[in-house]
C-alpha cells in the first residue's frame, strides 16, 4: 500500500459509513460449525451501500471457540463471493479450552457498489463450538479531497 493511499491525498480520510452486527442472541453456547468448507457456517454479515472506486473499508472482527476436540478452524471474510481474508488455525484438543479470534482487513474498493460482507468459519472437527460475544464492524473510510 503507497503512502499515497494511507494518506487519502494528504488530506487523510473520513468515516462515511459505520456498520456492525452483533448476533441477537450473543450468549455463550451459539453451537457448532460447519465441518464443510464448501458450506462454511455464517457468524456475522453486515451491509454498505454507498461505495466509491477509492473508498477503504476496515473490517474488525471477535469471536470466541470453545476446543472441545481439536484440529484446525478456518475463518473467511467474503464480500459477495470473494474472498478477501482468510486464515487458517490449529487448535489444541481436550477439555473445554476457550480461544479467542480477533483480527481486521482491509478492502480497497474499486468500482461504484453494494457490498454485503459475511464472516464465517468451519472446523475439521464437529467438537469445535462457537461461542459468544461475537462482534462484526465495518468502517467505510473515503479519501478527503483538496
């Protein structure tokens, strides 16, 4: 990323939008995941509507797993249906061993659109819970023009 782009033109940049989805029910036990990664589970999804070609959106994420079996997790943050992060976790086995996830991207925005961004993950073992708080946030950033 060019100094340039951090910049906003030298001016900085400007929250034009912020977005977040906290589950309505965002207690402890919110069940287990996908073992498919070709149907990974839904944890959060947020909308923006106004984007501009130069737009930065910030996405922030947090969610905890209780490793009750083990084995790798995988998280993606899809806008539509590309990807645009993915990480991939090993997660020790036994007992009821909690781990939190936390982590943001950034998506550099290119064209005038809609855009639906869904985090969502899958486990290699169904023992692997996804518990709560969960928080998805997104900040639409817009470069401040001279």
């Amino acid at each position: 990323m060019s100094n340039q782009l951090c910049r906003g033109n030298g001016e900085g940049f400007e929250i034009v939008d912020f977005q977040f989805h906290i589950p309505s029910t965002n207690h402890v036990d919110l069940g287990s995941l996908s073992t498919d990664s070709n149907y990974p589970t839904t944890i959060a999804l947020l909308t923006l509507n106004n984007l501009k070609p130069g737009d930065i959106v910030l996405l922030s994420w947090t969610f905890v797993l209780n490793n009750q079996g083990g084995d790798e997790f995988t998280h993606q943050v899809w806008r539509g249906d590309t990807t645009i992060h993915r990480s991939i976790r090993g997660i020790e086995g036994g007992g009821e061993d909690i781990s939190i996830t936390s982590s943001q991207t950034i998506d550099k925005i290119n064209s005038y659109q809609c855009a639906t961004y869904r985090l969502t993950g899958f486990a290699n073992n169904p023992d692997i819970n996804l518990n709560g708080p969960v928080n998805f946030s997104a900040q639409q950033l817009r470069p401040k023009i001279k």
